[in-house]
C-alpha cells in the first residue's frame, strides 16, 4: 500500500462542485480528546503554552488529519468570543442588547480588533505548520444568525422582532459589517494557508427554520453575499454548514449569497442523497453520515451505512465524505475509524 500523499486540490474541486481526481474527507470538527486517544498522543495541553508549544500542539494537530487520509486540515476560530458580552447562544447568558439603546453603545468597532489579538498567533503559527500538500478549511466561525443571538439570545431576538423591528434589522446588518470587516483581514493576513473558507450558521431545527425564511432572505443573506463575494475576490471557494430543516432558504443561498457548497446532514430531516439530489447540480455536498450512526452502530453497519453513501455518490461532481455534522467528544473512537476505514478502502488506500 502506497504512503498517502495529501493534495489540497480534491476537496477545492469537490467544494467548486468539480469530480476530484480522489474523494476527498471532510470533517467541520473532529475532538482533540479523539485525536489524542488515535495518535496516543497528550498534546492538547501545549495549546496553553508558549509559541514553540503551539508549534508542538500543531505539528499533531494536522499530522493527525494527514495520518487519516485528508487532503485539508479543519481549523476555524469562532467569531462569538470576541464579542463583549456573549455567551447568549453558546452558554445560554443571558443577552447584553435588549434595547436599542444597548445596541448604540454596544462596541462594534472594537471586536474585529479583539479577535486578531485573541487569534492571530493561532491563525499563523497553523499555517506555517501544514504539511506539504495540505491546505486548511475553515477561518472566523460563526455566522450571522449565530453572532446575533450571542449577544442578544434566541428568545428575546424573537420578542425584539415582534416589539422594533428597526432593532431587528439593525442587529443582523451591524453584525455584517462587523464580520465583513473580520473577513476582510482576515483573507489579506492568512488567506494563503486556507483551500476553502468557510463559517457555521444553524438556521434550522427538525422542522423548519428558526426564524421566518422571508427574515432570512430580508436580513441574513445579503450579509453572507457580502463574505461570499469577498472570499470569491481571493479565488476560493466558499463551504457554508447550517444545521436543521432550511429547504425553504436553499435556493436563495445557492443563487443569492452564492455558496460553492454544503456540509451538514441529520438522516431525521432528510436522507443525504435527498440533498444531492435537489442540490447536486449547482453546488458541493459534503458529509453523509450521519453522526447518530457513528455513536449508535456496530463498527459493520458503520461501514456498511458509509459504503452506501459511496455508492449513491462516488460519481456526482462535488462530493467529500464524512460525518454529518463533526466528530465530537462523545462519538467513539471506534465509530469514527470505522468510517475513516471504509472510506480508504474504497480508495484502495
């Protein structure tokens, strides 16, 4: 068996919806925990560390992506953090902007220079750290909907939207100019190290989007127009995840905002090939399997449910296999190679 040889090219093809020469992996996400038990490996730890530590913590970091067969490294610094005050969406604080006024003196123009100072030294110090042939997917996480809610929380943007809606649509376009101003240094600093840009944006549950698709259209994603086409200006392409039930608002993201591809699949909302079927023609679709299969099934039905997946989509155009949403703490270990194996033993790897 020939040593792999990772070629960053596969999955900047799969995300322009282009058949890559060799299918690509991709995951949004994958647990150092996890790393740590596949390498045998403690180095999570040298993340707290001084400069030559984060070398360390880096070389293993994206020596285990190359060890398991993928062509990028996944690495993105969420936007959220940076944000006085938040902690609404991911925590559940309770939001510092309830009123208009708490939006007029909140301090927007200091968060894109807070989250270079929180994330620059990470951002270059990864970059200069990638193995020969490897790219990295990813940049400032966080979407518009999300940085939103971290600062005013989901249930009182609902009552906002009901009692101003100036405010409402106030929030969504400041939050864009705020993340555009991020983008934008963000691409002319560390633009170089990435194959595909990309951020998370959850704008859906089980059933149906979490605010009206209209909203969407209104106040969301004219603000990823203005990143996609920023990302676009470099020569890249751009990847978008969004979990839940969001077919309402496909075609505006595909059409409208411009997105090359997707990521995220829940089997409980729909099966993946029902998303490379509707969408597989204009855009890359990655993922597959579902995550709640690599935590409930047999290492078999694991590999059997990915050879599957190969096997409706191996020939469409823009497709990387992976989990449907990333590989957290809780997946076992023994779940995640399972895919990984059947994935490289159809590569013949």
């Amino acid at each position: 068996m020939k040593e792999f040889s990772p070629d960053y090219t596969n999955l900047v093809d799969a995300a322009r919806n282009i058949k890559p020469r060799r299918m690509p992996l991709y995951e949004h996400m994958i647990s150092d925990k996890i790393m740590e038990k596949i390498l045998g490996k403690d180095f999570t730890r040298l993340w707290h560390g001084d400069e030559t530590d984060k070398r360390e913590y880096f070389r293993n970091y994206a020596d285990f992506f190359r060890k398991m067969g993928y062509d990028t490294v996944s690495f993105e610094r969420c936007i959220g953090p940076a944000m006085p005050g938040s902690g609404a969406l991911g925590d559940h604080k309770s939001g510092v902007i309830k009123t208009y006024e708490d939006f007029a003196k909140y301090p927007w123009d200091e968060v894109p220079r807070i989250f270079f100072e929180k994330y620059s030294e990470c951002f270059r110090i990864m970059g200069e750290e990638l193995p020969a042939g490897m790219k990295a997917v990813g940049g400032p996480g966080n979407g518009v909907f999300e940085c939103v809610q971290d600062v005013v929380g989901y249930m009182d943007l609902c009552y906002i939207r009901a009692d101003d809606p100036d405010l409402y649509s106030a929030l969504f376009s400041k939050v864009g100019d705020m993340m555009y101003e991020i983008w934008k240094e963000f691409m002319e600093r560390f633009g170089d190290f990435y194959a595909v840009l990309r951020f998370g944006d959850d704008l859906g549950y089980k059933s149906s989007t979490l605010i009206p698709p209209d909203d969407i259209r209104k106040h969301i994603i004219p603000q990823y127009k203005r990143i996609v086409s920023l990302v676009h200006s470099y020569g890249k392409p751009f990847l978008w995840h969004s979990c839940g039930n969001i077919f309402d608002i496909m075609d505006d993201v595909i059409d409208v905002a411009g997105i090359d591809s997707k990521h995220s699949n829940e089997d409980q909302i729909a099966p993946f090939s029902v998303w490379v079927d509707r969408y597989g023609d204009r855009i890359g679709n990655f993922g597959g399997v579902d995550t709640d299969v690599l935590c409930r099934k047999s290492e078999k039905e694991i590999k059997e449910c990915v050879r599957e997946v190969m096997d409706y989509c191996i020939d469409k155009k823009g497709f990387a296999l992976g989990s449907g949403n990333s590989i957290p703490d809780y997946v076992p270990v023994e779940g995640y190679l399972a895919m990984i194996e059947a994935a490289r033993e159809r590569r013949r790897e």
